[in-house]
C-alpha cells in the first residue's frame, strides 16, 4: 500500500485554483503509477490501480486470469494456485494479488508530482482556449502587469496576454495596476499553450464600444455597416437604421454628443464621424467624405470600384485631409478607390477624364469582339456580303436584319440593362431587353458609345 498525504485537500486546491476536476487527476494518476509499475517490475502484468478520492490509499494489483492450463504466467494463475487462495475461485475468475515494488513509495511520489503538472498544463491550455473562445469579437477588462518597453503585459485573469505596441493607441500610456480595457480579435493555439490577441487599436474596438454603449445598436435597430480608423487620429462609421422613425446617425451622437463623448474620451479623444450609409455609392462616398462637401462623384469602373469625386475649390484640403487622413479613411470605409478632384481642376481634366471612361466601353467593344468564339465570328462574317461595284472597286452591302438588343450589348461588352441606360442617355427609347433595333440605329448607337 502507498499512502499519498493530503490528497483531498491537495486535489480540492487543484480544482479551485486550475479548474481540473478530482476525477482527471485520479484517472491520470492511475495510469501513471501503473506505467511506472511495468517499468520497474519489467513484467507484461495487467495492473490495476485503486486510489481512496479521501484518504490517498493507493494500492496496485496485478490481475491474473484463472486456467486449467498455464501458457503465460504473467498474466494466467493455475486453478490449484487460485484455489490455496480461495475455494471460490472458478476457471476464467479474475484474481487480483496486490503489489508493491521495492521503494516504490519515492518514485510513486515522482509520478504524481509529474503527472498532475503535466495534466494541469494541458488542462489549463484546454480550458483557457475554451474560455476565451466564446470572448472573440467582444471587450474585456484587464489589468496592468508589467510595462515591457513599449509593451504591456496585461493581466485578463486566469491568463496574460501582451498588448504590443502596434495593437495601443499612440500616444497612450498607462501605468502598473491601471484597468483597461481590450478586444480580442483572435485566439492562437500554439505548442506553448493559448495565446490570446488582444488590441485597442482595432476597428472593432471602436464597434464594440458604440454598442455598448447605444441600445439601438443592441437591440439591432441601428446596424454598424463599416468601420475604419487611424487610431488616435480619426475614425468613421457608417451606420444605417432599420426603422425609418429613427435617425441613424442622431441616436448614435446622442444629445449635445452625450453618447459619443464617453467613447471618444477611451479612446484617447480620437475625432470620430458618424455617417449615414447608403447603398447607393454615389451617395455613401459623398457622405465619407463629410465634413467635405462632394460637387459630383462620377462613377468610372463599377467591377473594379474606382471612381472621381469633385469638390468646391476651398473644399480640396479639407477633402483629403490632414497628411490626407480623410480620404484614406473614406477609401477603407467604402471600399472604393478614389481620385479627388477640385472644380477647377475637373474642369481641366473633364475631356482626360471623359476620355478615360469613354474609352473603356471601347476597350471592352475592341475584347469582346477579339474573344468571340468561331461561331460568333462566323455569324458576323454572314452578316456581311461582299459585291463588286461596275468599276471593279470591292464594296461591303450589309444586310437590312435588325439587330436584338441583347446581341448588341453582348458586341459592346455590356449588360442588356446598361446598354438600355446608355441608350436613354443618347436620345434613344428601347421599350424592353427583347426590342430589335434597325441597322440605322444600331450604328448610331455604337458611335454614341465610342463618343462618350
């Protein structure tokens, strides 16, 4: 018997202080002081370790199967051998006969040590990860524990975790025990155990701050659309409302900004505009660019979501910003990519820029009819005849079909519903995607096309 002193109170400790259950430590001691067992006695025995949960008693047993004949003494008793123990022993019984390897009270006191940190380490990896899993995406407190450099190891509780100087908001500095307060982006399992990300400088910061502090947000009646930051600078969010009674952008900012200056103030007074948001682009960059005022915003490549914003003359600094901060975070906010212009300066550029855009119906007129297959060409082909003029001069005589609309756009590289839009823009009425267009018109409208 090997007696292991304490053990109640010191599994009971373990569970309070580690979280690992009285149970997991038993099963992993079990199978430990067995391992060791095999090593020592260098036998094949099927052992079997008991441990009192109160007291600590532990005994081990090597089991031996009862047979009328013996082929592996290891692990078979004879019946003659099983009965001087006991007369009601049968063949195949089970008979435990307990065992105690020289010294093996030290060595039994080595494996558990080795065993229940082993298992606390591997517990507390587990537990940690699933703790803090269901944390992604949300703030906590924590404290300050150490100041490393320009890093702070911050103290979330049952772990640490750094926050890096990439993940603070410049020129912010605390101090040892100060509470503060962070968002977990992500979590890393890793071989050294659970790392946890842990940032002030994220937009989802910003997000989850507004939330917590705007019911509405909540309650889902107003939706956070986008969010983009320079930390410690400036920010913006696009917010949109649900229930058209409630004014998006008002209930966030709050009465005399009562709502948004708590949020501004944790996050070391970064300036932060809320904006409406709007599915239609035109719109929704206009209002990124607030406190800008927008003259015109002109779409130039839908697909690749680049376009040219106008703004008043005296407008133009303020449009992009201090080191141009403003259209940085109008560009991360929209995600379009933006070229601003002032009036005068459009006004310049207008023909380059018309020009441009222009030329990509022209670019995708000149694809589209290198990259029709050999069918497709050989329909134009037949579109065509080719006659002799009385001089002998070759001329081309078209036939008089008219031409679907949808067989156009598909010539012009465009969708139906956009060459229809253009169509209206030149003066020309299509009723419906079915329509069929005289030669005549056809050609003016692939003129007015490459025109601009």
């Amino acid at each position: 018997m090997i007696l292991i002193d304490n053990f109640s109170q010191v599994t009971a400790q373990i569970k309070s202080e580690r979280g690992i259950s009285k149970e997991e430590i038993i099963d992993a001691l079990k199978q430990a002081l067995a391992s060791a067992c095999k090593k020592i006695i260098k036998k094949d025995h099927d052992y079997e370790v008991t441990i009192d949960e109160i007291t600590g008693e532990t005994h081990i047993y090597k089991n031996l199967i009862v047979k009328a004949e013996v082929e592996n003494p290891d692990v078979e008793m004879s019946i003659e051998e099983a009965h001087k123990i006991s007369k009601d022993y049968t063949i195949e019984s089970v008979v435990k006969i307990e065992i105690t390897p020289e010294n093996f009270g030290r060595i039994a006191a080595l494996t558990a040590k080795q065993v229940i940190i082993q298992r606390i380490r591997e517990a507390e990896k587990n537990s940690i990860y699933e703790e803090f899993q269901d944390k992604i995406d949300t703030i906590i407190l924590g404290s300050i524990q150490r100041i490393e450099a320009e890093n702070y190891l911050v103290n979330l509780g049952r772990t640490e975790a750094i926050l890096f100087k990439r993940e603070q908001i410049p020129e912010e500095r605390f101090h040892v025990k100060d509470r503060i307060k962070v968002y977990i982006p992500e979590i890393q399992k890793t071989n050294r155990g659970t790392r946890i990300v842990i940032s002030r400088s994220h937009p989802g910061f910003l997000g989850k701050l507004l939330e917590q502090e705007i019911p509405e947000i909540q309650d889902n009646i107003i939706e956070i659309k986008s969010i983009s930051r320079e930390p410690g600078e400036r920010a913006k969010v696009a917010v949109s409302s649900n229930n058209p009674s409630i004014g998006a952008v008002g209930t966030c900012v709050g009465h005399m900004g009562g709502r948004i200056q708590g949020i501004i103030k944790e996050l070391n007074y970064e300036k932060i505009d809320v904006l409406e948001w709007d599915e239609n682009p035109r719109k929704f960059i206009a209002n990124a660019l607030k406190p800008a005022k927008v003259s015109n915003v002109i779409i130039i490549s839908s697909d690749e979501k680049t376009a040219a914003v106008v703004v008043p003359n005296d407008q133009l600094s303020l449009a992009i910003g201090k080191r141009g901060v403003n259209v940085r975070l109008t560009v991360k906010l929209t995600g379009w990519k933006l070229d601003i212009y002032s009036e005068d300066e459009y006004e310049k550029r207008r023909a380059l820029i018309q020009d441009e855009t222009s030329s990509s119906f022209a670019d995708r007129i000149l694809q589209t009819s290198q990259e029709v297959d050999a069918e497709s060409q050989q329909k134009e082909e037949t579109a065509a005849d080719t006659t002799a003029t009385d001089d002998g001069v070759a001329t081309t005589e078209t036939t008089n079909e008219d031409i679907k609309v949808s067989d156009l756009a598909k010539e012009c590289g465009l969708k139906t519903a956009d060459l229809m839009e253009k169509a209206k823009e030149f003066g020309i009425e299509i009723k419906s995607n079915r329509s069929k267009l005289t030669p005549d018109t056809a050609e003016k409208l692939r003129e007015s096309l490459a025109e601009g």
